[in-house]
C-alpha cells in the first residue's frame, strides 16, 4: 500500500533524503516557517463530495496558503493519513497524485517528504508544511499600521458560495452528502464548485508581498471579517473595508456573480489578505479593499459602520443546510 502512494509522489527540491526511512533530510538554508492543519471527514468535508484528487489537492492548497501568508516560499509537507480498514488503496493513490498536482502548481519545487498511514473510523488527514523565508523576515498580523492600505490576492467568497450550493441541492435533510445532483451542480457552478473542493490560491504571492513590503499578512481561512478582525486585533488597530472596492473587484470571479455577504463571511478560499504602507504600490495581483484606521470600540468596520465578524468556527455548531 504504502509503495503504490509513494510512486504518485514526486520529489522536493530542498530534500536530500526523501520518504522510506525514519525521517526525511531537508537542506535548509536560513530560518524556516512551520505550520500544521488537521482536515477530518464530516466537519472539515465530505467524501461524497470530493474526489480522492481533490482531497489531496484542497490538503496541499490549505497548508500551502498558511506559508505565503507569512511571505515564505513552501518548500516540503508532511503527510499522515489514518483510514478506515475498508478504504480502497486507489483512493489512497488519488489522494497522493492530488497532493503531488498541488504541489506542482501552486508551489513549485515544494513536494511531500514523508509522514504516516494509519487506520480510524473516518478519514483524517493531518498535513504539516515547512517554507523558508530566503533571508527576509516573516510577515507577520502585527504590523498594519493607521493610514495603511489593506488589500486582498485571490478568490473571495467563491468556496463559501460553493459550500452553500453543495449543502442546498446534493444533502439529504439531516446534512449528510450525497453525491446524485453533483454532476449537474459542478456543470452550473464550475467556478464555485472548484473553488471549494480544489483551491487555487495565489501561493507564490506571499513572498512577492514581502518583497514589496507587506506590512501585516495573513492566509483567509475561515472568512474574511474574521481574519481581517484577527489581523486587525493582533496590531493593535482597526480595519475597514469598503464595500465598492470589494464589490468591483470581486463581485463577479470566473464568471461567477459573489453576493457582498459571501466576500465577507465565506471561507475556505485560501487568499492572502495584507496591508501596505500608504505610499507603496500593490503587487500585481492584490486589490485594494480598505484601510487600517485606528483602534476604536471594534475592530472591524465596513463603509465606517461597526461590522460583525462572521466565519467559520468549529466550536459552534451551525445546522446542516446553513
């Protein structure tokens, strides 16, 4: 089993000793970033949803993400696997060629370098991702600063979208996937459908942000209010966001019309938010969504107005459909 994985998988480029023994080698050459995600069948996605492929895929994007958002370039991850007895070996393989696709596309050079299999009631799927940093230091939320700009890199509210269609027309009444209006769902909304089960987001953009001088940074996982909040707080200041600029720049992606409420609350697109000093000028690629103004009563607002941050949280239970 474990050879059948490991032929899908390519090499990495700072490895000097791969998977087979107890751990791999890496050549590292300044400081490194390391980040660590936990994605469990039910909570994190359904199976009945994603195909082996872009599970693997959506494993890599969602690390890969974390990594540009400090401005390090994604150089190894680490995969551990734990399935039921019963799972396919194919599945296991797919898993793998998504991994190693993701990597390929969105980080070249990066690649798996080793990690685990092992047997659970459902599928878990832990990920650790390692970056270097090429002798600029991380960029991290605590440096956005009054006057700067805040702007935006990558799809906006497309996976939230694409997660409120899978749950209103391929769920059964009590939540659980099924995957018979799929087919159809994917060919009407191929755009939000892809953004959701296989992200792309801008990963090489995270260290031209830092080149360009990034002030604060982070990857939007769980919605951007709530990472914008997350940022805004662990600097000390506020932001607010303009709804004209979010609306021209992201109001139609791929074709596809993103309601204001989704660019706001939905998650999963893996974009990077960042802010800017004043004078600097945006990398291609990030749009200028609002401004850091100082701290007040909250930490987000929107067109000025006190803005409720609201996202993904999974300490709170939302009924299924929602």
């Amino acid at each position: 089993m474990l050879a059948r994985v490991l032929a899908q998988l390519g090499a990495a480029d700072a490895a000097s000793l791969g998977p087979g023994d107890d751990c791999a080698v890496m050549r590292v050459r300044g400081e490194l970033v390391v980040t660590s995600d936990t994605m469990i069948e039910g909570p994190d996605f359904r199976s009945a949803w994603h195909s082996g492929y872009e599970l693997g895929w959506k494993l890599a994007a969602t690390n890969l993400s974390d990594v540009a958002g400090m401005g390090a370039r994604p150089t190894a991850l680490t995969v551990s696997l734990a399935v039921p007895g019963d799972t396919p070996v194919s599945l296991l393989e797919e898993i793998a060629r998504g991994l190693d696709a993701a990597c390929r596309a969105l980080a070249p050079g990066c690649g798996v370098i080793g990690g685990d299999l092992g047997r659970a009631p459902v599928l878990v799927a832990a990920v650790t991702a390692l970056g270097e940093l090429d002798g600029r230091p991380a960029v991290t939320r605590t440096g956005a600063r009054p006057g700067d700009t805040v702007a935006y890199a990558g799809d906006l509210g497309l996976a939230g979208l694409g997660l409120s269609l899978l749950f209103a027309e391929s769920a059964e009444a009590d939540g659980t996937a099924h995957g018979r209006a799929l087919p159809g769902l994917r060919k009407r909304h191929a755009a939000a459908l892809a953004a959701q089960l296989a992200p792309t987001p801008p990963i090489g953009l995270g260290a031209v942000a830092a080149e360009a001088g990034a002030t604060a940074m982070m990857d939007v996982s769980d919605s951007l209010s709530l990472d914008a909040a997350r940022l805004a707080g662990a600097s000390g200041v506020a932001i607010d966001l303009s709804t004209a600029a979010l609306e021209s720049g992201f109001g139609v992606q791929r074709g596809q019309a993103v309601p204001l409420v989704a660019m706001l609350t939905g998650g999963e697109d893996h974009g990077l938010l960042a802010t800017f000093a004043p004078d600097a000028a945006l990398p291609e690629g990030f749009r200028a969504i609002g401004r850091v103004v100082p701290e007040g009563e909250g930490s987000l607002t929107l067109d000025g107005a006190a803005c409720r941050p609201s996202g993904w949280d999974p300490y709170t239970v939302v009924p299924p459909g929602s």
